[in-house]
C-alpha cells in the first residue's frame, strides 16, 4: 500500500470516528437542518480525490458503522443505533472529505411497519427512515420530506 494510500485510509478512519462522536450534537443542535440541503462540504482541509481514494472512503464508513452501536451501548449514551444516527454520522464524515452528500428523511405508508404504533382505524403505520446520497431520488419505497421552512 502506497503511503498516499494509507494516509487516506487513515485520514478516512480517524474522521469517521470523529463524525461519529459529534452526530447526536448534529442531530440535537441547529446544524441538522445544514445536512438536508444539497450544499457541498464547508470542510475543505481533508479533501480528497473520490476515485483515487473510494476504499479509503468506505475504510471510514465502516469506521462509523462499527463505533456506532459500542458508543449506543454505552448508559445513558447519547448515541443510538438507527438510521438517523448513522446517516448523520457518514453524510458528516463525506463532507468533511469533501465530498457533497446530503441527509435525506423519508417516510412511507405500510401495514407492518416496524418501530410503530399500533395504526388506528383512520392513520396507517408510517415507517421513518434516514439515509445519505449524492442526488435527491427515493430509497426502497420511501418518499423523501422536504425540509420545513423556519418559523418567522
């Protein structure tokens, strides 16, 4: 491995746990809503080249995919385990590459939609689910939210 390579890696690795300490900062505080639009990163001091370093790349999203679910086993942490937690952890750890990628919340309407209530007679279960990517487009059936204006 060429030490460009593995300074990538390395970079990739120690940013995905850093993304991953920060994001329940990013989903408590107003920083949130800076994930939902499509804004490329702000961060440009660890950009790198995304066809030159993508294993390095997917190095730090594992990085991210791993330390979640310790820190959510933590007591009283303050991190979870769920797609939120995840998506904020890797659209942070993208754009913090340099890469644009933007948090998208969606919902969809099922019969046996898993973390729900019991639906009434009148509402359907809704299913939440978070996710990142580079373009506005749908994952698995759910329909993306668009964020809500501020309140004036």
């Amino acid at each position: 491995m060429s030490v460009a390579r593995w300074s990538a890696a390395f970079v990739a690795m120690t940013t995905g746990v850093y993304a991953t300490f920060v994001a329940p900062w990013w989903i408590a505080g107003r920083r949130l809503d800076s994930l939902l639009t499509d804004a490329p990163s702000t961060h440009t001091g660890f950009a790198m080249h995304h066809d030159l370093h993508h294993d390095a790349i997917t190095l730090g999203v594992r990085a991210t995919q791993w330390l979640l679910p310790r820190l959510a086993r933590l007591p009283r942490s303050a991190w979870r385990n769920t797609c939120l937690y995840q998506s904020v952890a890797e659209c942070v750890l993208l754009r913090t590459l340099g890469i644009s990628a933007t948090l998208v919340l969606g919902v969809r309407s099922t019969a046996d939609a898993i973390h729900t209530t019991e639906p009434s007679e009148n509402a359907p279960a809704i299913a939440a689910h978070a996710w990142v990517t580079s373009a506005p487009r749908g994952h698995e059936g759910y329909v993306p939210l668009t964020p809500a204006r501020p309140r004036v």
